[in-house]
C-alpha cells in the first residue's frame, strides 16, 4: 500500500506581470526549484526549503512564498507535524534527522525576563559618554589576594593564570570548518579579531588560512579528536573540551563524507569522502577526575599557558556537573542550552532533551556560588541567544560571557531553513560546494558579523548604563536587577529572581 | 546710596529668608548683606532683578538656581551646584564649589576663585544672544563640560599644573568651548571633543573674560593674556547620528 | 538621598556627641526623618575588651530569652542591661533597645585564625536569621551604634549621645525608599569593628550580597548598606587588606587607566580587579566606613554623590556637605574635594 505523498511545506509562486525573468533564481537556488522550460520560469516547490536566497536575490520583488498551503484537518494533537514523522517514519524505518535547534514551541523564559533601569534614586549613566567597561576576563581567578608588604611597597604573591581578554562578553561558538565553509568561517575569524574577542574552531581542525586570526580563537577537542595536534594546541587562543551540545545532549556527531571535500579532509587529518564521526563520550572521559586529567593534560602540553574550558550540554544535573568541572583546572564551563543550534541533529533528541540555557546559568551559578567558588571560573552560556537582550540577561543570571552561534550565521545570510545537513546552503554556509562558498565575500561577511557584534555592545551598554552600572562585574549575577514576568513560582524558585512588582 | 540690607542668617532656614529677599529687592533695595550663612540652600532661587547679594560663609547648594539677573558674590565656598540653570546675572565665589557647577546654565557668568568638583558646566547651553560663561580660577575634576551645547567655559589652573588632569573634558560637547590654561593632554578629551589650536582671535575674545575674572579677585591679569591656551570644541553638532538605525 | 558626617581624633582623644548632633541636624534637608543615626568608638572603656551587643527588642519575653540562650550557649555574658532611651515626642519607641557586653567562648569555632570574631560573627547572623523580635544592630569591641526612626536631633535626644564620648564618630541621616521607618534600615550599619554610613544606592547590589553570601554572610537588613560592612570584613579582615586596597577593590581605577599604569602597578590592579570583581560597586555612593583604628572615605568611581573633607589638627571630617563639617568645627582649616574613588583615611596614631 502506498502512503502516496504528504501535502507541499512551501509553495512557491512568480508574480508574471513583476518578473523580468532575469534568472537570478534559476541560479540561486541550489535545490533546484527553478528550471527554465521554453523560456518559462517553472516551478517545483517541493524542492524549496524557504531558505530566501530566490526572494533575496529577486530584483522585482516578484517571488512569494507560502507556508503551508494545504490544511489538513486541524486537530490539536495530532499537529501536521507529528502525521508527517509518523508517515516518514512508516515510510523509512529510521531516525529523523533536523536541522538547526530544538523546534518544539516551548515557552522562552528570556522573554519573560524584564530588565531593570534607574528612575530618581540613582541616575543612569551614559554609555556614551563616561566610562562603561565592558572588558571581561574568561578563566581562573585566584579566592583571595596574596601579597607581601615591604617598607609599604606591596609586592603581588597572587599570580594570575592566564586569561583571555573580551571587549565585550560575547564570543562567536564552535562551528567547525566541514560543518560549515571555510568562507564562513574566515567571516567570523576576521570579524571577531576585529571586535576583540573570539571564535571556536569546532573540532574540524584549522585550516591555514584561519592561522592569521589564530590568536582569537578558541580551539576544540572533541571525542573525534579531528585535527588535533599539538600545532593545533599551541595556535588557539585558548582551548575548549567538547563534551556536550545543548542540541543533542548524550549523542556524538557525524560530519556525512559527502562535505568532507579535499580541504577538509586535510583539515581534519582523515581520508577524503570518508564520514568523520565523533563518539557520544570521550573515551578517555568516563568520570570527572579523567576530565580533570584531559585538562591538566591539555595544560601540560601547552606548558599552562592556555586557558582550558569545558563544554557541556545543560542537561537535569548541570550546576553539580558544573561544579565538578569547576574543581578541576578547567577556567571555563560553558554551558550550551536546548535551543543550541547544529548542522543536524535526531529529531527526538533536539526537541526533547536538556533544559533552557536561563535556568542552568542560574542553577550553575547559584551552585558555584554556595560552595564560595563562583567567581574562580568563568561561565559561558549558549544554546539561542538571539539579542542583546537575551545577552544581558544571561549575565544578569550569572553568566561571564556567551557563545552566539546561529545570530553569527544570520548575520552572514543563513534564513534558518534548518537544511544545512544537506551540504547545499544556498548562503554559502553550511556547504563545501566550491560555487557555493563562493557567495560569500570574507570581507562582506566579517564587516557584517562585526557590526552585529558592535551593535549588540552598543545596546549592551545602554542597559547597563539605565540600571546605573557601569561595569559588566556589577552585572554579573545581579538577579536584583531582574523580575520574572508569568513565570511559575518553582521557575523563580530556580532562577532567585521575584516576580515583577515584587 | 541706601544702606544695604543685612541679614543675620544664623540657624535661619532658607524659606523666610529667600523670602526675606524676594521681598526687599521687590521693595527696591540694590545691596542685600546676608552674614553667617551656612549650608542654606537655593539662595537667590529664581531671583530677578539686579540688586546684589553679598554672601559671607558657605551657601548651600543650587546657590542661584534659575536666577535671572542679580549678582551674588560668595565669601566662602560653595557646595553643589551653584548657577544650576541660571539665566543671567553673576556668580562670584571667593572659594571653592561642588560638583555640576554652572549645570544647564542659560546664560549670565559664573566666576569660581577657586577649584570645582565633577562635572562642572554640564550641558550648559546658549540660544541667540544667551551665552553662558563659567571661568574657574583653579582646577576641575572629571567630566568638565559634559554634553555641553553652547556658551565658554575657561579654566586658568591658578596653582596647578597642568591646569586639569582629570579625564573626560567635554564628553559628548556638541555646542560652545573650553578653554584651558596651557597644553592638555589628549587622552584626557571625552567622547566627540577635539582639540584644535587657540588663535589670537580666541585670545581677543577671552581677553575681556580674563580681564572681568581678575578684576573680580584682584588678580593681576597680565600673565593670563600672554600664556597659551588649549581650545576644546566638538567634533560634531550631532553627536546621536550615526548611533540608530530604523526598524 | 541621604547626609553622612564622619569624624576621627587621631590621637584618641574623645569628642561628646552634641557637636555631630548639630552637625547632622544640618543637613536635615538630606534626611525625612524616618531614620538617623550614630556610633561612636571607644564609648565603653569599663568593657573594652567585650563585644558590645546592641540589641532591637520588640519585647523582653520570648525574643530576649532566645538571644540570652544564644549568647550563653557561645560565651558569657558579662554585663547587660536597657539602653537609657529619653522619651521624645517625635519619637515613637517600636523597639526596645538593649545591650550585652559579651565574651565569646574561644575555643568554639575551628579553622579559623580569628576564632572570637567568627564566633560573634555567627552568632550575630544566627540571631538575626532565626530570632524573630530581635535585631543585632552593634557587635563591636568599645564601641555603639545608636539609630531609630525619626530626625537627627530627636534620634540624638532618645539616647542623649551628648553622654557618649568617642574618639571616632559617624553619623546619618536618612531618607529612605527601601525599607521606611524600620529602625534596622537606619545607618550606620555595623558589624564587629566595622560600622558603615552610606549615601546613594548601590547598583551592583545583587552582585555584591551573592558574593558575600557565597562567603558566608547573610544580608538580613533589607538594604544595600549592609554589604558594605560585610565586603569591609571579608577583604579587610578575613582576606587582610588594607583599608587603601579594600577601596581600590570596591571602586578600582578604569581599565582603560589600569592600562596606562607602570607594569608593577598594572599587574596589581589588574589581581585586584579579577580577584575581587564582585565586590566592585556600582551606583552612586559615598561612604564612610570606621574601625577602631580609623575612618576611610569615599565615593563611587564616577562620583555621582558628594564628599567633602576638612582637616583641623589631629582632627579629620568627612561629610556630604562642607556646612556640616563647620558646624562641627568652625575652625576647620583645610577643606577639600576628593577624588572618585580616591580613599580619605584617618588613622588614630598610639
């Protein structure tokens, strides 16, 4: 018996009387949803993925697109979503695979966050024009001050470890070259060597032409282990153990052989077209104390010149995790939310595994915090910040500073069709297409992920500067300067914030 | 001349004797001594007219709040903000005073013998012939001329060199000038403030503000005219453009 | 807004409380009358050697005989007694206040290098956490606060400070927006040797009590001044800063100036900033902080509150307004505007 086929997810039509029949969207699309038949546009919208690159492109405005255009029967269940996995599934026999991050409507505590700002008791201060310190230092901190006293000359005893230095508390995450191009990600490279912080490398490696921003970027070691070296090592800026991806807590990762092209191959050190698979552990990482040794093997081999964090997934336990984590060398744990985007992750897994990323930083503060140790590491947040605003709030909760991930590839085109596991992002992203890639221009690309980032620290400082703070330490973990608007008691329980007007 | 009216203010609250003031002046008295002031605020608040009130001790703040007119003359320091969105007349204090001295001034001078604290001539303003003036003998802390929009504030760091070293001169100035006795050093300027060079034609037109200045505290003004000077103005009138972008 | 007044003798010699008490009243225009307060150091030399616990009852039964249990339980009660209070009129007595002159037991706390001092410290949180109708408001060695709700000299007149002589004093008068007309939101704030006056609002608040918290202090006042003498007690005390150093914590130079430092200093405060980021302060305040060696003044890094200092011989004042301080002493010679965040110290020299 045949399921015959389910209804189009996008339909795609050409206003006639606007269109010049220029082509460009013949051309853009790399999923093949234009052909030209006797000069005549045709059209087969089944291929689309409202990826934008036609609309964009069209100068006439003359493309619409509709999502949806077949209803099925409404049923408040059995959404249009959970008929077609089944009839997939039923089809297939196998796991669904997703792109982008978790999918599922749950409610977004960052919007019911609420901000403070000052009103006659204490002025606010313009970011502008007075000083307004953003500078953030991500790694260990010592407890307390040592120092000698000599004829009232005082001589540091504390020394510092080595710490990475942010203009603003906000770093590009880890998106390996493989995932995504290498065009994208000389965009971040640049962009963030020109606003002074940092990108991840992912755990694909480095390729050569990333060395000159090496400096500015954090490098990952994985369960896969691709492309580590020592070179590798000693190039990042710091480095970062992958343990855990807010969109697929528990699972590893698989980078399909068909994006691993020449340069990847060679990136990630593993023979060309075969598929590059990331175990779910590090097989050297079977409890805290062998994490504990990868980061002090980490430091040993760098000569403890790198700071070290941890990546996890904030998942049930996350704040003792975290404090496990903590009591090791590690300088950071980064904590990667529910809403964390990736190239492709199990349906089942995006959608429903781990917790939003607002309620671990508070629960991994809260914790570090009790046990007196909260300001010897630093916390990096992740997994779908969208804004300065979700930004502030995440430091407001607790956190040092956050990765921004799917905000940096919408700033280089990426429409959040969710198809990048295809390999043919039409932006040029998330595909290793050479006439693909090409589509972006690396110095078009960075102006544009800096001048989000700018913009963002822009807004950042004008908050700060209405809640009368002008330095990020005096945001950091101010729960004060937060109220939780119809969240649930055991939700501001978790978080310590009241309720609006409490 | 009339005998001038003296007050005795010890232990008096501000009130009754601004009220004491508004009074007199609006019965023609020119000349109003007020002895043993301390710490009373708001003297000489929105007083108009051009009688002259000599002050001995130390006023509170807003001393000549939205006054429009008179002259007050202060033997003693003063606090917080004295000229706060004055109109016109004259401030002379033979001391030292607090911090947003001159703040919003509209117009009329402000003579400070001595040193100000933060913020001094913020946001202070001109409109057609209103040009506010704010001439501080000594030295000034941060933020001096802060989103300043017009009129000229002058500093002669009597005693200090250099004559200010405190940061953020003119942060976000969009209007007017100041100008500082001797070199400062760059990094001092705020946001949207540069310095460009003090011609004689600046020297001609501060000359008759010196010359009042050390008129006022019998300081011989001649070291003054033949020194040089640093000219702060803005770099921009719009110092918001180029900040937004619409939705 | 708020008025605060401090002064030292630095060679000890002592001051009685009427000339603070005019000082203050000064500023009454800073104040509502919903709050003020003093303390005074070196009040009590027959018990110079006990912590002098200040007690707010709300009654004498079951809250009294709590504190009585906890006092005994962790050391020995040496003298107690009421607080004289004098009725005023335009004073309502909420609370009943009272005094014990304590020594704790030594040997009860372990691990720690100041055993007496942790001992009272817990004792002091302890009794404000769990008492309820009892309020620890003084702890000190020689040393009193005494606040109420109402203005400066009715305040002053309720305990008749003028019988009090101190060689430190430290005074405030408050308009309150948090918590009005509680007798335990009045300044000065104190615990153990350390007292707080405070003018302004703390921004970083938050910031600053989960630090302490996370160290082992509980904000039990409801208002941000309390951290103030828990930050002073944690680097100063348990962490051994000095003075200096606890203000350059608290309000450190801008990076952009730690950056054009000599490197020795640049390193330093740099240390000093990434040890102690949550303690910095934020928002407008000027404060003024004593222990029985001192008093140390200062203001937010932007200065957005005033602060005034005069000097006259073995005598130094700091105070919101320079009229206050020539209330005080009419005499005073040198007066002065410190800079944001630059700390004004008066030690006592032995």
């Amino acid at each position: 018996m045949s399921l015959g086929s389910v209804p189009l997810k996008y339909k795609i039509s050409i206003d006639r009387d606007q269109c010049m029949k220029c082509m460009r969207c013949v051309d853009n699309c790399s999923y093949g949803v234009y052909r030209i038949e006797d000069d005549k546009i045709i059209i087969d919208s089944r291929k689309c993925t409202a990826c934008h690159r036609c609309i964009s492109m069209c100068p006439r405005d003359a493309i619409n697109l509709k999502e949806r255009p077949v209803d099925y029967r409404s049923h408040p269940l059995w959404t249009t979503e959970a008929r077609e996995d089944v009839i997939n599934q039923a089809r297939t026999g196998k796991i669904i695979l997703a792109g982008m991050g978790n999918a599922v409507d749950y409610p977004i505590i960052f919007d019911r966050l609420v901000l403070d700002a000052c009103q006659v008791t204490n002025p606010s201060i313009d970011p502008l024009r007075e000083p307004m310190e953003l500078r953030t230092y991500i790694g260990k901190k010592p407890s307390k001050l040592e120092f000698t006293k000599n004829n009232g000359d005082i001589d540091l005893t504390t020394q510092l470890t080595p710490n990475l230095k942010l203009a603003t508390p906000l770093m590009i995450g880890h998106m390996s070259y493989g995932a995504i191009s290498l065009n994208a990600q000389l965009s971040l490279a640049k962009a963030v060597a020109k606003t002074g912080t940092f990108m991840g490398t992912g755990e694909g490696g480095m390729h050569e032409s990333i060395y000159p921003y090496q400096d500015h970027t954090i490098v990952q070691i994985a369960s896969g282990r691709f492309g580590v070296d020592i070179d590798y090592l000693e190039r990042g800026a710091a480095i970062e153990i992958k343990v855990g991806q807010g969109a697929k807590p528990g699972i590893g990762g698989h980078l399909p052989g068909e994006k691993v092209c020449a340069d990847v191959s060679c990136t990630r050190m593993i023979p060309l077209g075969s598929d590059a698979i990331s175990p779910a552990p590090h097989h050297d990482i079977y409890s805290i104390e062998d994490l504990a040794q990868l980061v002090r093997s980490l430091k040993e081999a760098t000569n403890w010149e790198k700071p070290v964090f941890v990546k996890i997934a904030a998942v049930h336990n996350v704040a003792a995790i975290a404090a496990g984590i903590a009591r090791s060398s590690a300088d950071a744990v980064v904590i990667d939310g529910f809403k964390g985007g990736t190239g492709a992750a199990p349906k089942v897994f995006r959608d429903n595994v781990g917790i939003p990323i607002e309620a671990a930083i508070a629960a991994v503060d809260q914790k570090l915090n009790d046990q007196g140790i909260r300001n010897e590491v630093s916390i990096i947040a992740s997994g779908g910040i969208r804004n300065s605003g979700d930004l502030a709030k995440s430091i407001a909760l607790g956190a040092d500073a956050v990765y921004i991930g799917t905000a940096s590839l919408i700033a280089l085109g990426c429409r959040v069709c969710g198809n990048c596991y295809r390999g043919l992002c039409p932006w040029g992203i998330a595909t290793q297409k050479s006439e693909l890639v090409e589509r972006i221009d690396p110095e078009v690309g960075a102006q544009n992920v800096a001048n989000l980032i700018h913009a963002w620290t822009l807004e950042l400082s004008e908050l700060m500067g209405a809640a009368g703070l002008n330095s990020i330490e005096s945001l950091r973990g101010n729960r004060e300067r937060l109220r939780g608007y119809m969240l649930d008691q055991g939700l501001l329980d978790v978080m310590q914030i009241d309720s609006v007007g409490a | 001349m009339a005998e001038p009216l003296v007050i005795d203010t010890k232990g008096m609250h501000y009130t009754p004797l601004n009220r004491q003031i508004r009074e007199a002046v609006a019965s023609g008295v020119k000349e109003i001594v007020l002895n043993n002031v301390l710490g009373q605020r708001f003297i000489g608040n929105g007083l108009r007219g051009d009688a002259k009130i000599t002050v001995n001790g130390v006023p509170g703040g807003d001393l000549g709040m939205f006054m429009s007119g008179p002259e007050c003359e202060v033997f003693g320091d003063a606090e917080h903000a004295p000229g706060n969105t004055m109109d016109n007349g004259v401030l002379i204090i033979h001391g030292s005073a607090g911090d947003a001295v001159a703040h919003s001034m509209r117009g009329g001078k402000v003579f400070v013998e001595g040193n100000i604290g933060y913020r001094g001539g913020i946001h202070m303003k001109q409109y057609e012939c209103k040009r506010p003036i704010l001439v501080v003998g000594g030295t000034t802390h941060a933020f001096l001329g802060e989103y300043m929009a017009g009129g000229l504030i002058l500093v002669l760091g009597i005693g200090h060199e250099p004559a200010v070293q405190d940061r953020g001169i003119g942060s976000g100035i969009h209007g007017g000038e100041i100008v500082i006795r001797g070199d400062v050093d760059v990094k001092l300027l705020g946001v949207g403030a540069k310095k460009v060079d003090f011609t004689e034609e600046d020297l001609e037109n501060v000359t008759p503000v010196i010359e009042e200045f050390c008129e006022r505290f019998d300081i011989d003004p001649k070291p003054f005219l033949n020194t040089n000077y640093s000219k702060i103005v803005p770099s921009s009138a719009r110092p918001f453009a180029g900040k937004y972008t619409w939705e | 807004m708020c008025g605060i007044i401090g002064v030292i003798d630095r060679t000890m010699s002592r001051m009685d409380g009427s000339h603070i008490k005019r000082a203050l009243s000064l500023m009454d225009e800073r104040g509502s009358g919903e709050g003020a307060g003093y303390v005074a150091y070196g009040i009590y030399p027959d018990y110079a050697d006990c912590y002098a616990i200040h007690v707010f009852f709300d009654n004498l039964l079951e809250p009294k005989t709590r504190v009585d249990a906890i006092l005994k339980q962790w050391g020995r009660i040496v003298h107690q007694e009421e607080i004289p209070t004098y009725e005023q009129p335009g004073l309502k007595k909420e609370h009943i206040p009272w005094r014990y002159f304590f020594k704790p037991f030594t040997d009860l706390v372990v691990g720690s290098t100041n055993p007496d001092d942790d001992n009272v410290t817990n004792l002091v949180m302890a009794i404000n956490t769990e008492v309820e109708g009892a309020l620890v408001f003084s702890s000190g060695k020689n040393l009193g606060v005494f606040k109420a709700s109402g203005w400066p000299e009715d305040v002053a007149n309720f305990y008749r400070i003028e019988d009090y002589k101190g060689y430190i004093w430290l005074a405030h008068n408050r308009y309150p927006t948090n918590t009005s007309g509680w007798w335990g939101g009045a300044h000065p704030f104190n615990l153990l040797d350390w007292s707080v006056v405070h003018n302004g609002e703390i921004t970083s608040y938050g910031t600053n009590r989960r630090y302490v918290e996370g160290q082992g202090y509980q904000c039990t006042m409801l208002t941000d001044t309390e951290v103030v003498a828990y930050l002073f007690d944690l680097l100063g005390r348990k962490h051994g800063l000095p003075s200096e150093m606890v203000v350059e914590a608290l309000a450190p130079p801008f990076w952009d100036e730690i950056d054009e430092m000599p490197e020795k200093k640049e390193e330093f405060m740099k240390a000093l900033r990434l040890t102690y980021g949550p303690a910095l302060m934020n928002g407008p305040f000027a404060i003024v902080v004593a222990t029985k060696d001192g008093i140390v003044g200062f203001t937010d890094r932007i200065k957005l509150r005033p602060l005034i200092v005069g000097e006259n011989g073995s005598k130094l004042y700091i105070s919101s307004e320079e009229a206050a301080i020539r209330t005080m002493d009419p005499d005073v010679d040198t007066i002065y505007m410190p800079r944001a965040g630059e700390p004004v110290i008066g030690r006592v020299v032995e």
